[in-house]
C-alpha cells in the first residue's frame, strides 16, 4: 500500500511521510490500515522490532485527532515518553499538538486538555483518572506501548486496570495494543476486542543463533567460522569482528558488575578501530559524563566512554542513560554492555546483539535462573538497524555442545511464553480496589466485580472463584484500615481513602504512615526518613555482610526517634525489614547532610541512579505524609517537621540552606558556598554586593547573574563587577566521615 493511498489524516501528512522516504507501507502497516486502524478500529499489532509499530500507532492517532478526537500513548519508562514526545511533534507543523506528562501523581494536568496527543507512563494515567482529570473522557483512542508488561508483576497490574478503566469510561474507545513479543497474541487482541495484526515481516533480515567452539550456529542450520584465539574473550571477539565490518554491538550481560567489567573490556576492542576525531569527540562527551554526578560509577562510565564502548544499568542517573542511548543511535558509541532488565526500554538497535548472560539470580529460586523466552527475543530483537545495517544478528554464548543445543531448543527456536495477567495480587488488588471505588468506577461488591470482569485477568481465568476471595480480602482490610466504608452491599470511600487514592500511595503504605504520625507530637527529620523506608512504596536497600550489627546498635541509640514501635529482635523478619528501612533511613539522613554523592555511592554501594530514585521517592513520600497529616489534623508542628524533612531530602541540604535553595540554580554545593560567605537566605542574595556573590560562587559569571536574575536582585547584570577573592571561602567537602554518616557507624 503506498502512503498516497492514505485517507482520514490531517492535510499534508501523507506527504510529509513521503518525504520521509516512507513512500510504501510496511506489509504490517498495510494489514493494519486494511483492519481498520485509521477508521476507528482497535487493534493489536504483534510484529518484529524496527517492522514499523510506531507508525501504525501514528496513523490511529492522527486519523482519531483529524476526526475530533484526542489520542494518548503510553509507555512503560519515563525516559521513552519523553523520546516519544520528540517523535510525535514532528506533525505539529500539520496542527497536532503533543504534551507529556510523567510525574506528579497527585495532579490533574488539566493542562493538558488542549493537547491533540498526550504520552504518559501507565502510572500517571492512572493517577489521572484517580484525580478526575476531565479531559480522560475526551480520550477517543489510546495506544498501549509493549503490551507484553502486562505480564510484569510489578508494572502490569496498573496498566491492565487502567486500560479497563479508560474502556469503562469510552465504549467507544479505539484501543491500539504493540508488541513484538506476545506468545497470545490472539488472546490479548480478544480482552481489547480488536483485531490481530500479527507478522513475522522484518524490513531487514535478522539472523539468529548461539556461538560455539570455531563456529556461529544459525537458525536455519548454516554455520559460520568464527575462530576465538586462545586466551581471547568470545565477546569482545565478536565486538572486534562486528565493528570491523562497520557495525555497533549491544552486549546483554547479567548484573550491573558484569555489564560494567565487560565495558572496560569492549573498550580495550574499540579503540583500536576509532578515528581522531571521533576519539576528541568521545573525550567531549566523557567530561559530560563526569559532570553529571561526582561518583565512582560516572567517573568508571566515562573512562569506558572515551574508548568507545559504554555500560547500562538502572545505577545510572537518567542524565547518564540519555547520554550514552544518544551516543549510541549516532554510532560514536560503537559498544554497550547492558543489564537485561532495562533491554525492553533501551531504544538503542545495534547490527550485533550478543546475549552473554542467559541466566540471572533469582533470589525466590535460591540462585541462577534462565532468562524467560520472551525476554530474550526482546533483546534479540534489536539487532539490525534499517537504513543503517545490511542485517541484524542476534547470538547466544553456548560452553558446550549440551547448552549449544539447549540455547536453540530454549530460545532461538522457541515462541515466547504466553503473557499472563498478574492482577489477582494482594499488593496490586489492595491499590487498584481503593481507586476503583474512590473513582467511582464501583460502588458496591457486585458492580466492584462487575468492573474486574474487564480485565485480562478475567478473560484469562479459570479459577473465577480466586478473583472474588482476594477481592473480598482486600476490601476488609481496606475497611479495617478506615480507606472505606461497607454498608448493606455500598462501598464508599472515606475522606482518608479518598486522598490515599489521589496520592497514589499503596493503602498499606498510607496505614503505615498514618499509624507512625498519629503517635508522634514531634518528628526527627531521621524518625521521618525511616517511616517512609518502611513503606512498600520504598524499595530498601539489603542488608550486607556486618550491617545487621552495626545497625542494631544504632537502632538501639536512636529508638526515641522512631515513629512506631520498633519489634524485638526474637521478632527476627520484622526486626530485619526495620534495620533494612534504618539503612535506607540513614542513606537518606546523609543526602540530607550534605554528604558528597561519591561518599554515599560507595558507603551504600548503590549507584547514582539508585540515589536519585530513593531520593525522588521519600520526597513523594513525604509529600503524601505531609498531606496526610493536615487531613487527619496532626497539628501545625507535625506537619512542619515534615515539610522541613522532605524539603532537606528535596535539595540533599542541611535545614539552614533551605532559604538559599528555593532560588533556580542554587543547587547544594552552590547554597553552602553562598551561606559561608554570610549570604543566607533569597532577601541576602537582592541585597548582597554583587562582587562578594560573584566571589562566593569562584567567579562563574554567567551562574551569578542568573541566580540573582532568579532570586530577584532589581539589577542582576555583573558586567564591570570584580569578584571578591575573600568571599570563596573553603568549604570542606562532607564526606560522612563524622558523626552524621550512620552508614559508616
């Protein structure tokens, strides 16, 4: 089908995608089109990666946006809705606007109401129906991006509950479902009530197989010589080999070490091949790199970087991961090593993809663990770039000819496994049963199942008894919990249950909270770190080899302040998750001190991105505390210790720089720099001369006459102004070593 061929979009966008060089339709486009998808219909394309997903869910949408309507596209990860939003405006030249909105889960973004297209992670349109966002009813087609995470246990309940929610709200709703790895296709197109697109169509061939002995085993019973010298490294072999031929590589491994070794070793391969001005261009973007987060594992980054080659992990801050995706999709990055739980969100093709590691530790299993079918083919699934690679190749890493033939019977051979709902879970049945009911979805025990019956969960069960038992579970604890109230088969939420629904908290989350604050007339800003760590909203950090110790002893030193009753220690689990919550209390407690980043990182052996995301997190948390306590009348002290803890977690200052960090720009080294030199809050920053806040902040021109800009100073401009030397004052750097670093007790 050629793109001329195309109806019901906005004027000239046809021809902008022929001038795209999009002059014919993919056949998964085509068939798509011819189902409908342009007219209304919904769909579920299950087709390989770079066979054209995208457009399809483009032409639904612009077609919807031509008819009236307003579209949404969700994504599973922050970071791929903000590279969606990018794609999506090249139409607005045709009068399509795009917005995108990620965080923020107890907002409304009523904003975007006059945007054609809005992109959202699955979380935040949930919180959006939560909050009443009006402009959810005007949805007239949504596009749900791997479709397949409604398998995850984690993610997969929120997005299968709100997709039952939007359709709840909009019969009419076009549905438009990707994948490139569903094993039951059929099934999910079924729940949806949309028709399968389903192709094994590639624009480019993508040859799969396992490497073993002198040899590459393909799919189609063809072998190749690939001879590994003795003492060689397979991977970095095949790294060699690739980029000799002009090709990238992205190298699957299994843990965060792993991928950051084999970058270093990748290294040691790629430089060889780069040219001059690639090396002076890979130095650029290593002193990026470095100026990102002053950290052990941004400065080991950036030293794999300068040789070509990089690593992938969540420790990563997201600066870091944009950095090296973009690197790498403009072929200056010839090699990544990555870890396989980001492989569905790293948009980043490459002509080889090497899966060295096909079995992680699984901790419920007591140790190593084969990947899943359908997470290798998504790995697998990103070899071959078109318009860039002849073809893609995909290849496992057999020791013996045993695992060479278990490799092809496992995974080059085998469909991925079936996507099955996680839905009937206590943790996500307790969340999405308050906010069904606080949403006004249900209001009563049978219209509550009557709702459940839309969800893949139903469609799929064979136990319908299950559902209900659980179901039941939840509702008494929610009502014992005082979230809602059961009254002669009615279901309301209470006031408490309505605002624990609009924060987006976890109702055990919120008990817990509640319990901790209502025994409290005073809060530690430690007392209240360590309240929310023990949340299950917050992922806590392990305790190591020594740690039960030493935060024993703290824990003991430090009892007064905590906010509920601590369990003894015959009380062996609880005692150990609230020792676990100390740990991450006291990582907290040090962000909040000042301690430098690269102190932290190493004490906790956490990476930036792990810092990053407790810190993000107990800031949401201790938002909700906040709010919590105002609703349930705590008294003006509670609430503004709370306010002091999260605002100190907010900017990682003592509380005395918090007058200095409200101002743009002032982040917590420049605050400390500032407040040394006697300039303490924003009315010091109008006032002061502006030689000595020149002087203070080591006479960075450009950063002075913008923060005064943002403070308010009535002439910001520090044309003509000397620094004052004298105002430099050396602050010695907190590296924890002091009383303030629990985790160096």
């Amino acid at each position: 089908m050629q793109t001329a061929e195309l109806s019901g979009l906005p004027e000239g966008v046809a021809e902008h995608l022929r001038e795209e060089g999009i002059e014919e339709l993919y056949p998964p486009q085509a068939e798509a089109v011819e189902a409908g998808v342009t007219e209304g219909e919904s769909v579920v394309a299950s087709v390989p990666t770079a066979s054209g997903k995208t457009l399809i869910a483009e032409l639904a949408m612009l077609a919807s946006v031509e008819r009236g309507g307003k579209a949404l596209y969700i994504v599973p990860l922050r970071a791929l809705a903000s590279e969606k939003k990018r794609e999506f405006e090249r139409f607005e030249s045709f009068g399509v606007s795009v917005g995108v909105s990620t965080g923020n889960y107890d907002s409304d973004e009523e904003w975007l109401s006059n945007r054609d297209i809005v992109v959202a992670t699955s979380e935040k349109v949930d919180s959006l129906v939560r909050n009443g966002a009006s402009w959810i009813e005007d949805l007239s087609c949504v596009v749900a991006d791997e479709i397949h995470l409604v398998d995850d246990a984690n993610r997969g309940p929120t997005l299968e509950v709100t997709l039952a929610k939007l359709r709840q709200l909009n019969p009419a709703l076009q549905t438009v479902a990707l994948s490139a790895t569903v094993g039951n296709a059929g099934e999910i197109a079924e729940w949806l009530d949309a028709e399968l697109v389903h192709s094994e169509w590639r624009p480019i061939d993508l040859r799969t197989g396992v490497h073993y002995g002198s040899a590459l085993h393909f799919d189609d019973g063809s072998q190749e010589e690939f001879v590994v010298e003795s003492g060689e490294n397979p991977t970095t072999a095949l790294v060699s080999n690739a980029l000799s031929d002009g090709g990238s590589s992205l190298v699957f491994v299994n843990s965060r070490r792993n991928a950051e070794a084999a970058a270093r070793r990748l290294g040691g391969a790629v430089e060889d091949q780069l040219t001059d001005e690639e090396r002076a261009r890979l130095a650029e973007l290593a002193e990026e790199v470095r100026g990102v987060s002053d950290s052990e594992t941004s400065d080991d980054l950036a030293d794999a970087i300068e040789n070509g080659a990089a690593f992938h992990h969540a420790g990563l801050a997201r600066e870091h991961r944009t950095l090296v995706e973009d690197a790498f999709r403009n072929r200056l990055i010839k090699a990544i090593s990555a870890t396989p739980t980001l492989a569905a969100g790293v948009n980043t093709p490459s002509r080889r993809v090497i899966v060295r590691d096909w079995q992680r530790y699984d901790g419920d299993a007591g140790g190593m663990k084969p990947l899943a079918t359908l997470e290798v083919h998504q790995m697998m699934g990103r070899a071959g770039r078109p318009g860039l690679d002849p073809y893609g190749e995909a290849l496992l890493l057999a020791k013996n000819h045993d695992e060479l033939d278990e490799l092809f019977e496992r995974y080059v051979w085998a469909d991925p496994e079936p996507v099955r709902s996680k839905l009937a879970t206590e943790p996500a049945l307790r969340t999405h049963i308050l906010a069904t009911i606080a949403s006004g979805f249900a209001n009563t025990h049978e219209g509550l199942l009557e709702f459940l019956e839309r969800t893949l969960y139903a469609t799929q069960s064979t136990d319908p008894g299950r559902l209900e038992s659980v179901t039941d579970r939840m509702l008494d604890y929610l009502e014992r919990n005082g979230f809602l109230e059961l009254d002669s088969g009615n279901i309301e939420a209470t006031g408490i249950g309505h605002t624990v629904s609009r924060l987006y908290l976890d109702p055990m989350s919120a008990a817990e909270m509640i319990d901790g604050l209502r025994g409290s007339e005073q809060a530690s800003a430690l007392g209240l770190y360590h309240l929310v760590a023990r949340t299950p909203d917050m992922w806590e950090l392990y305790l190591r080899s020594g740690d039960r110790e030493k935060y024993t002893e703290i824990a003991y030193e430090r009892e007064t302040e905590f906010l509920g009753d601590m369990p003894t220690e015959f009380e062996s689990e609880r005692f150990e998750d609230w020792l676990s919550a100390l740990k991450t209390a006291s990582l907290l407690e040090d962000w909040a001190s000042e301690v430098d980043e690269d102190r932290i990182t190493e004490r906790y052996s956490i990476g930036p991105g792990d810092l990053r995301g407790k810190v993000e997190t107990a800031e949401w948390l201790l938002n909700a505390a906040e709010r919590l306590a105002v609703e349930l009348d705590l008294g003006p002290d509670v609430v503004a210790s709370i306010s002091a803890a999260r605002q100190r977690v907010e900017h990682g200052v003592g509380e005395e720089l918090l007058g200095l960090t409200g101002v743009g720009n002032v982040g917590r080294k420049r605050a400390r720099w500032l407040f040394e030199a006697g300039i303490e809050t924003r009315e010091d920053l109008r006032t002061a001369e502006k030689s000595v806040v020149l002087g203070a902040l080591r006479g960075r021109e450009k950063t002075t006459e913008t923060i005064l800009r943002n403070a308010g100073h009535p002439n910001p401009s520090i044309e003509g102004v000397e620094a004052d030397e004298s105002a430099a004052v050396e602050v010695e750097p907190d590296r924890g070593d002091g009383q303030a670093g629990l985790g160096d007790f």
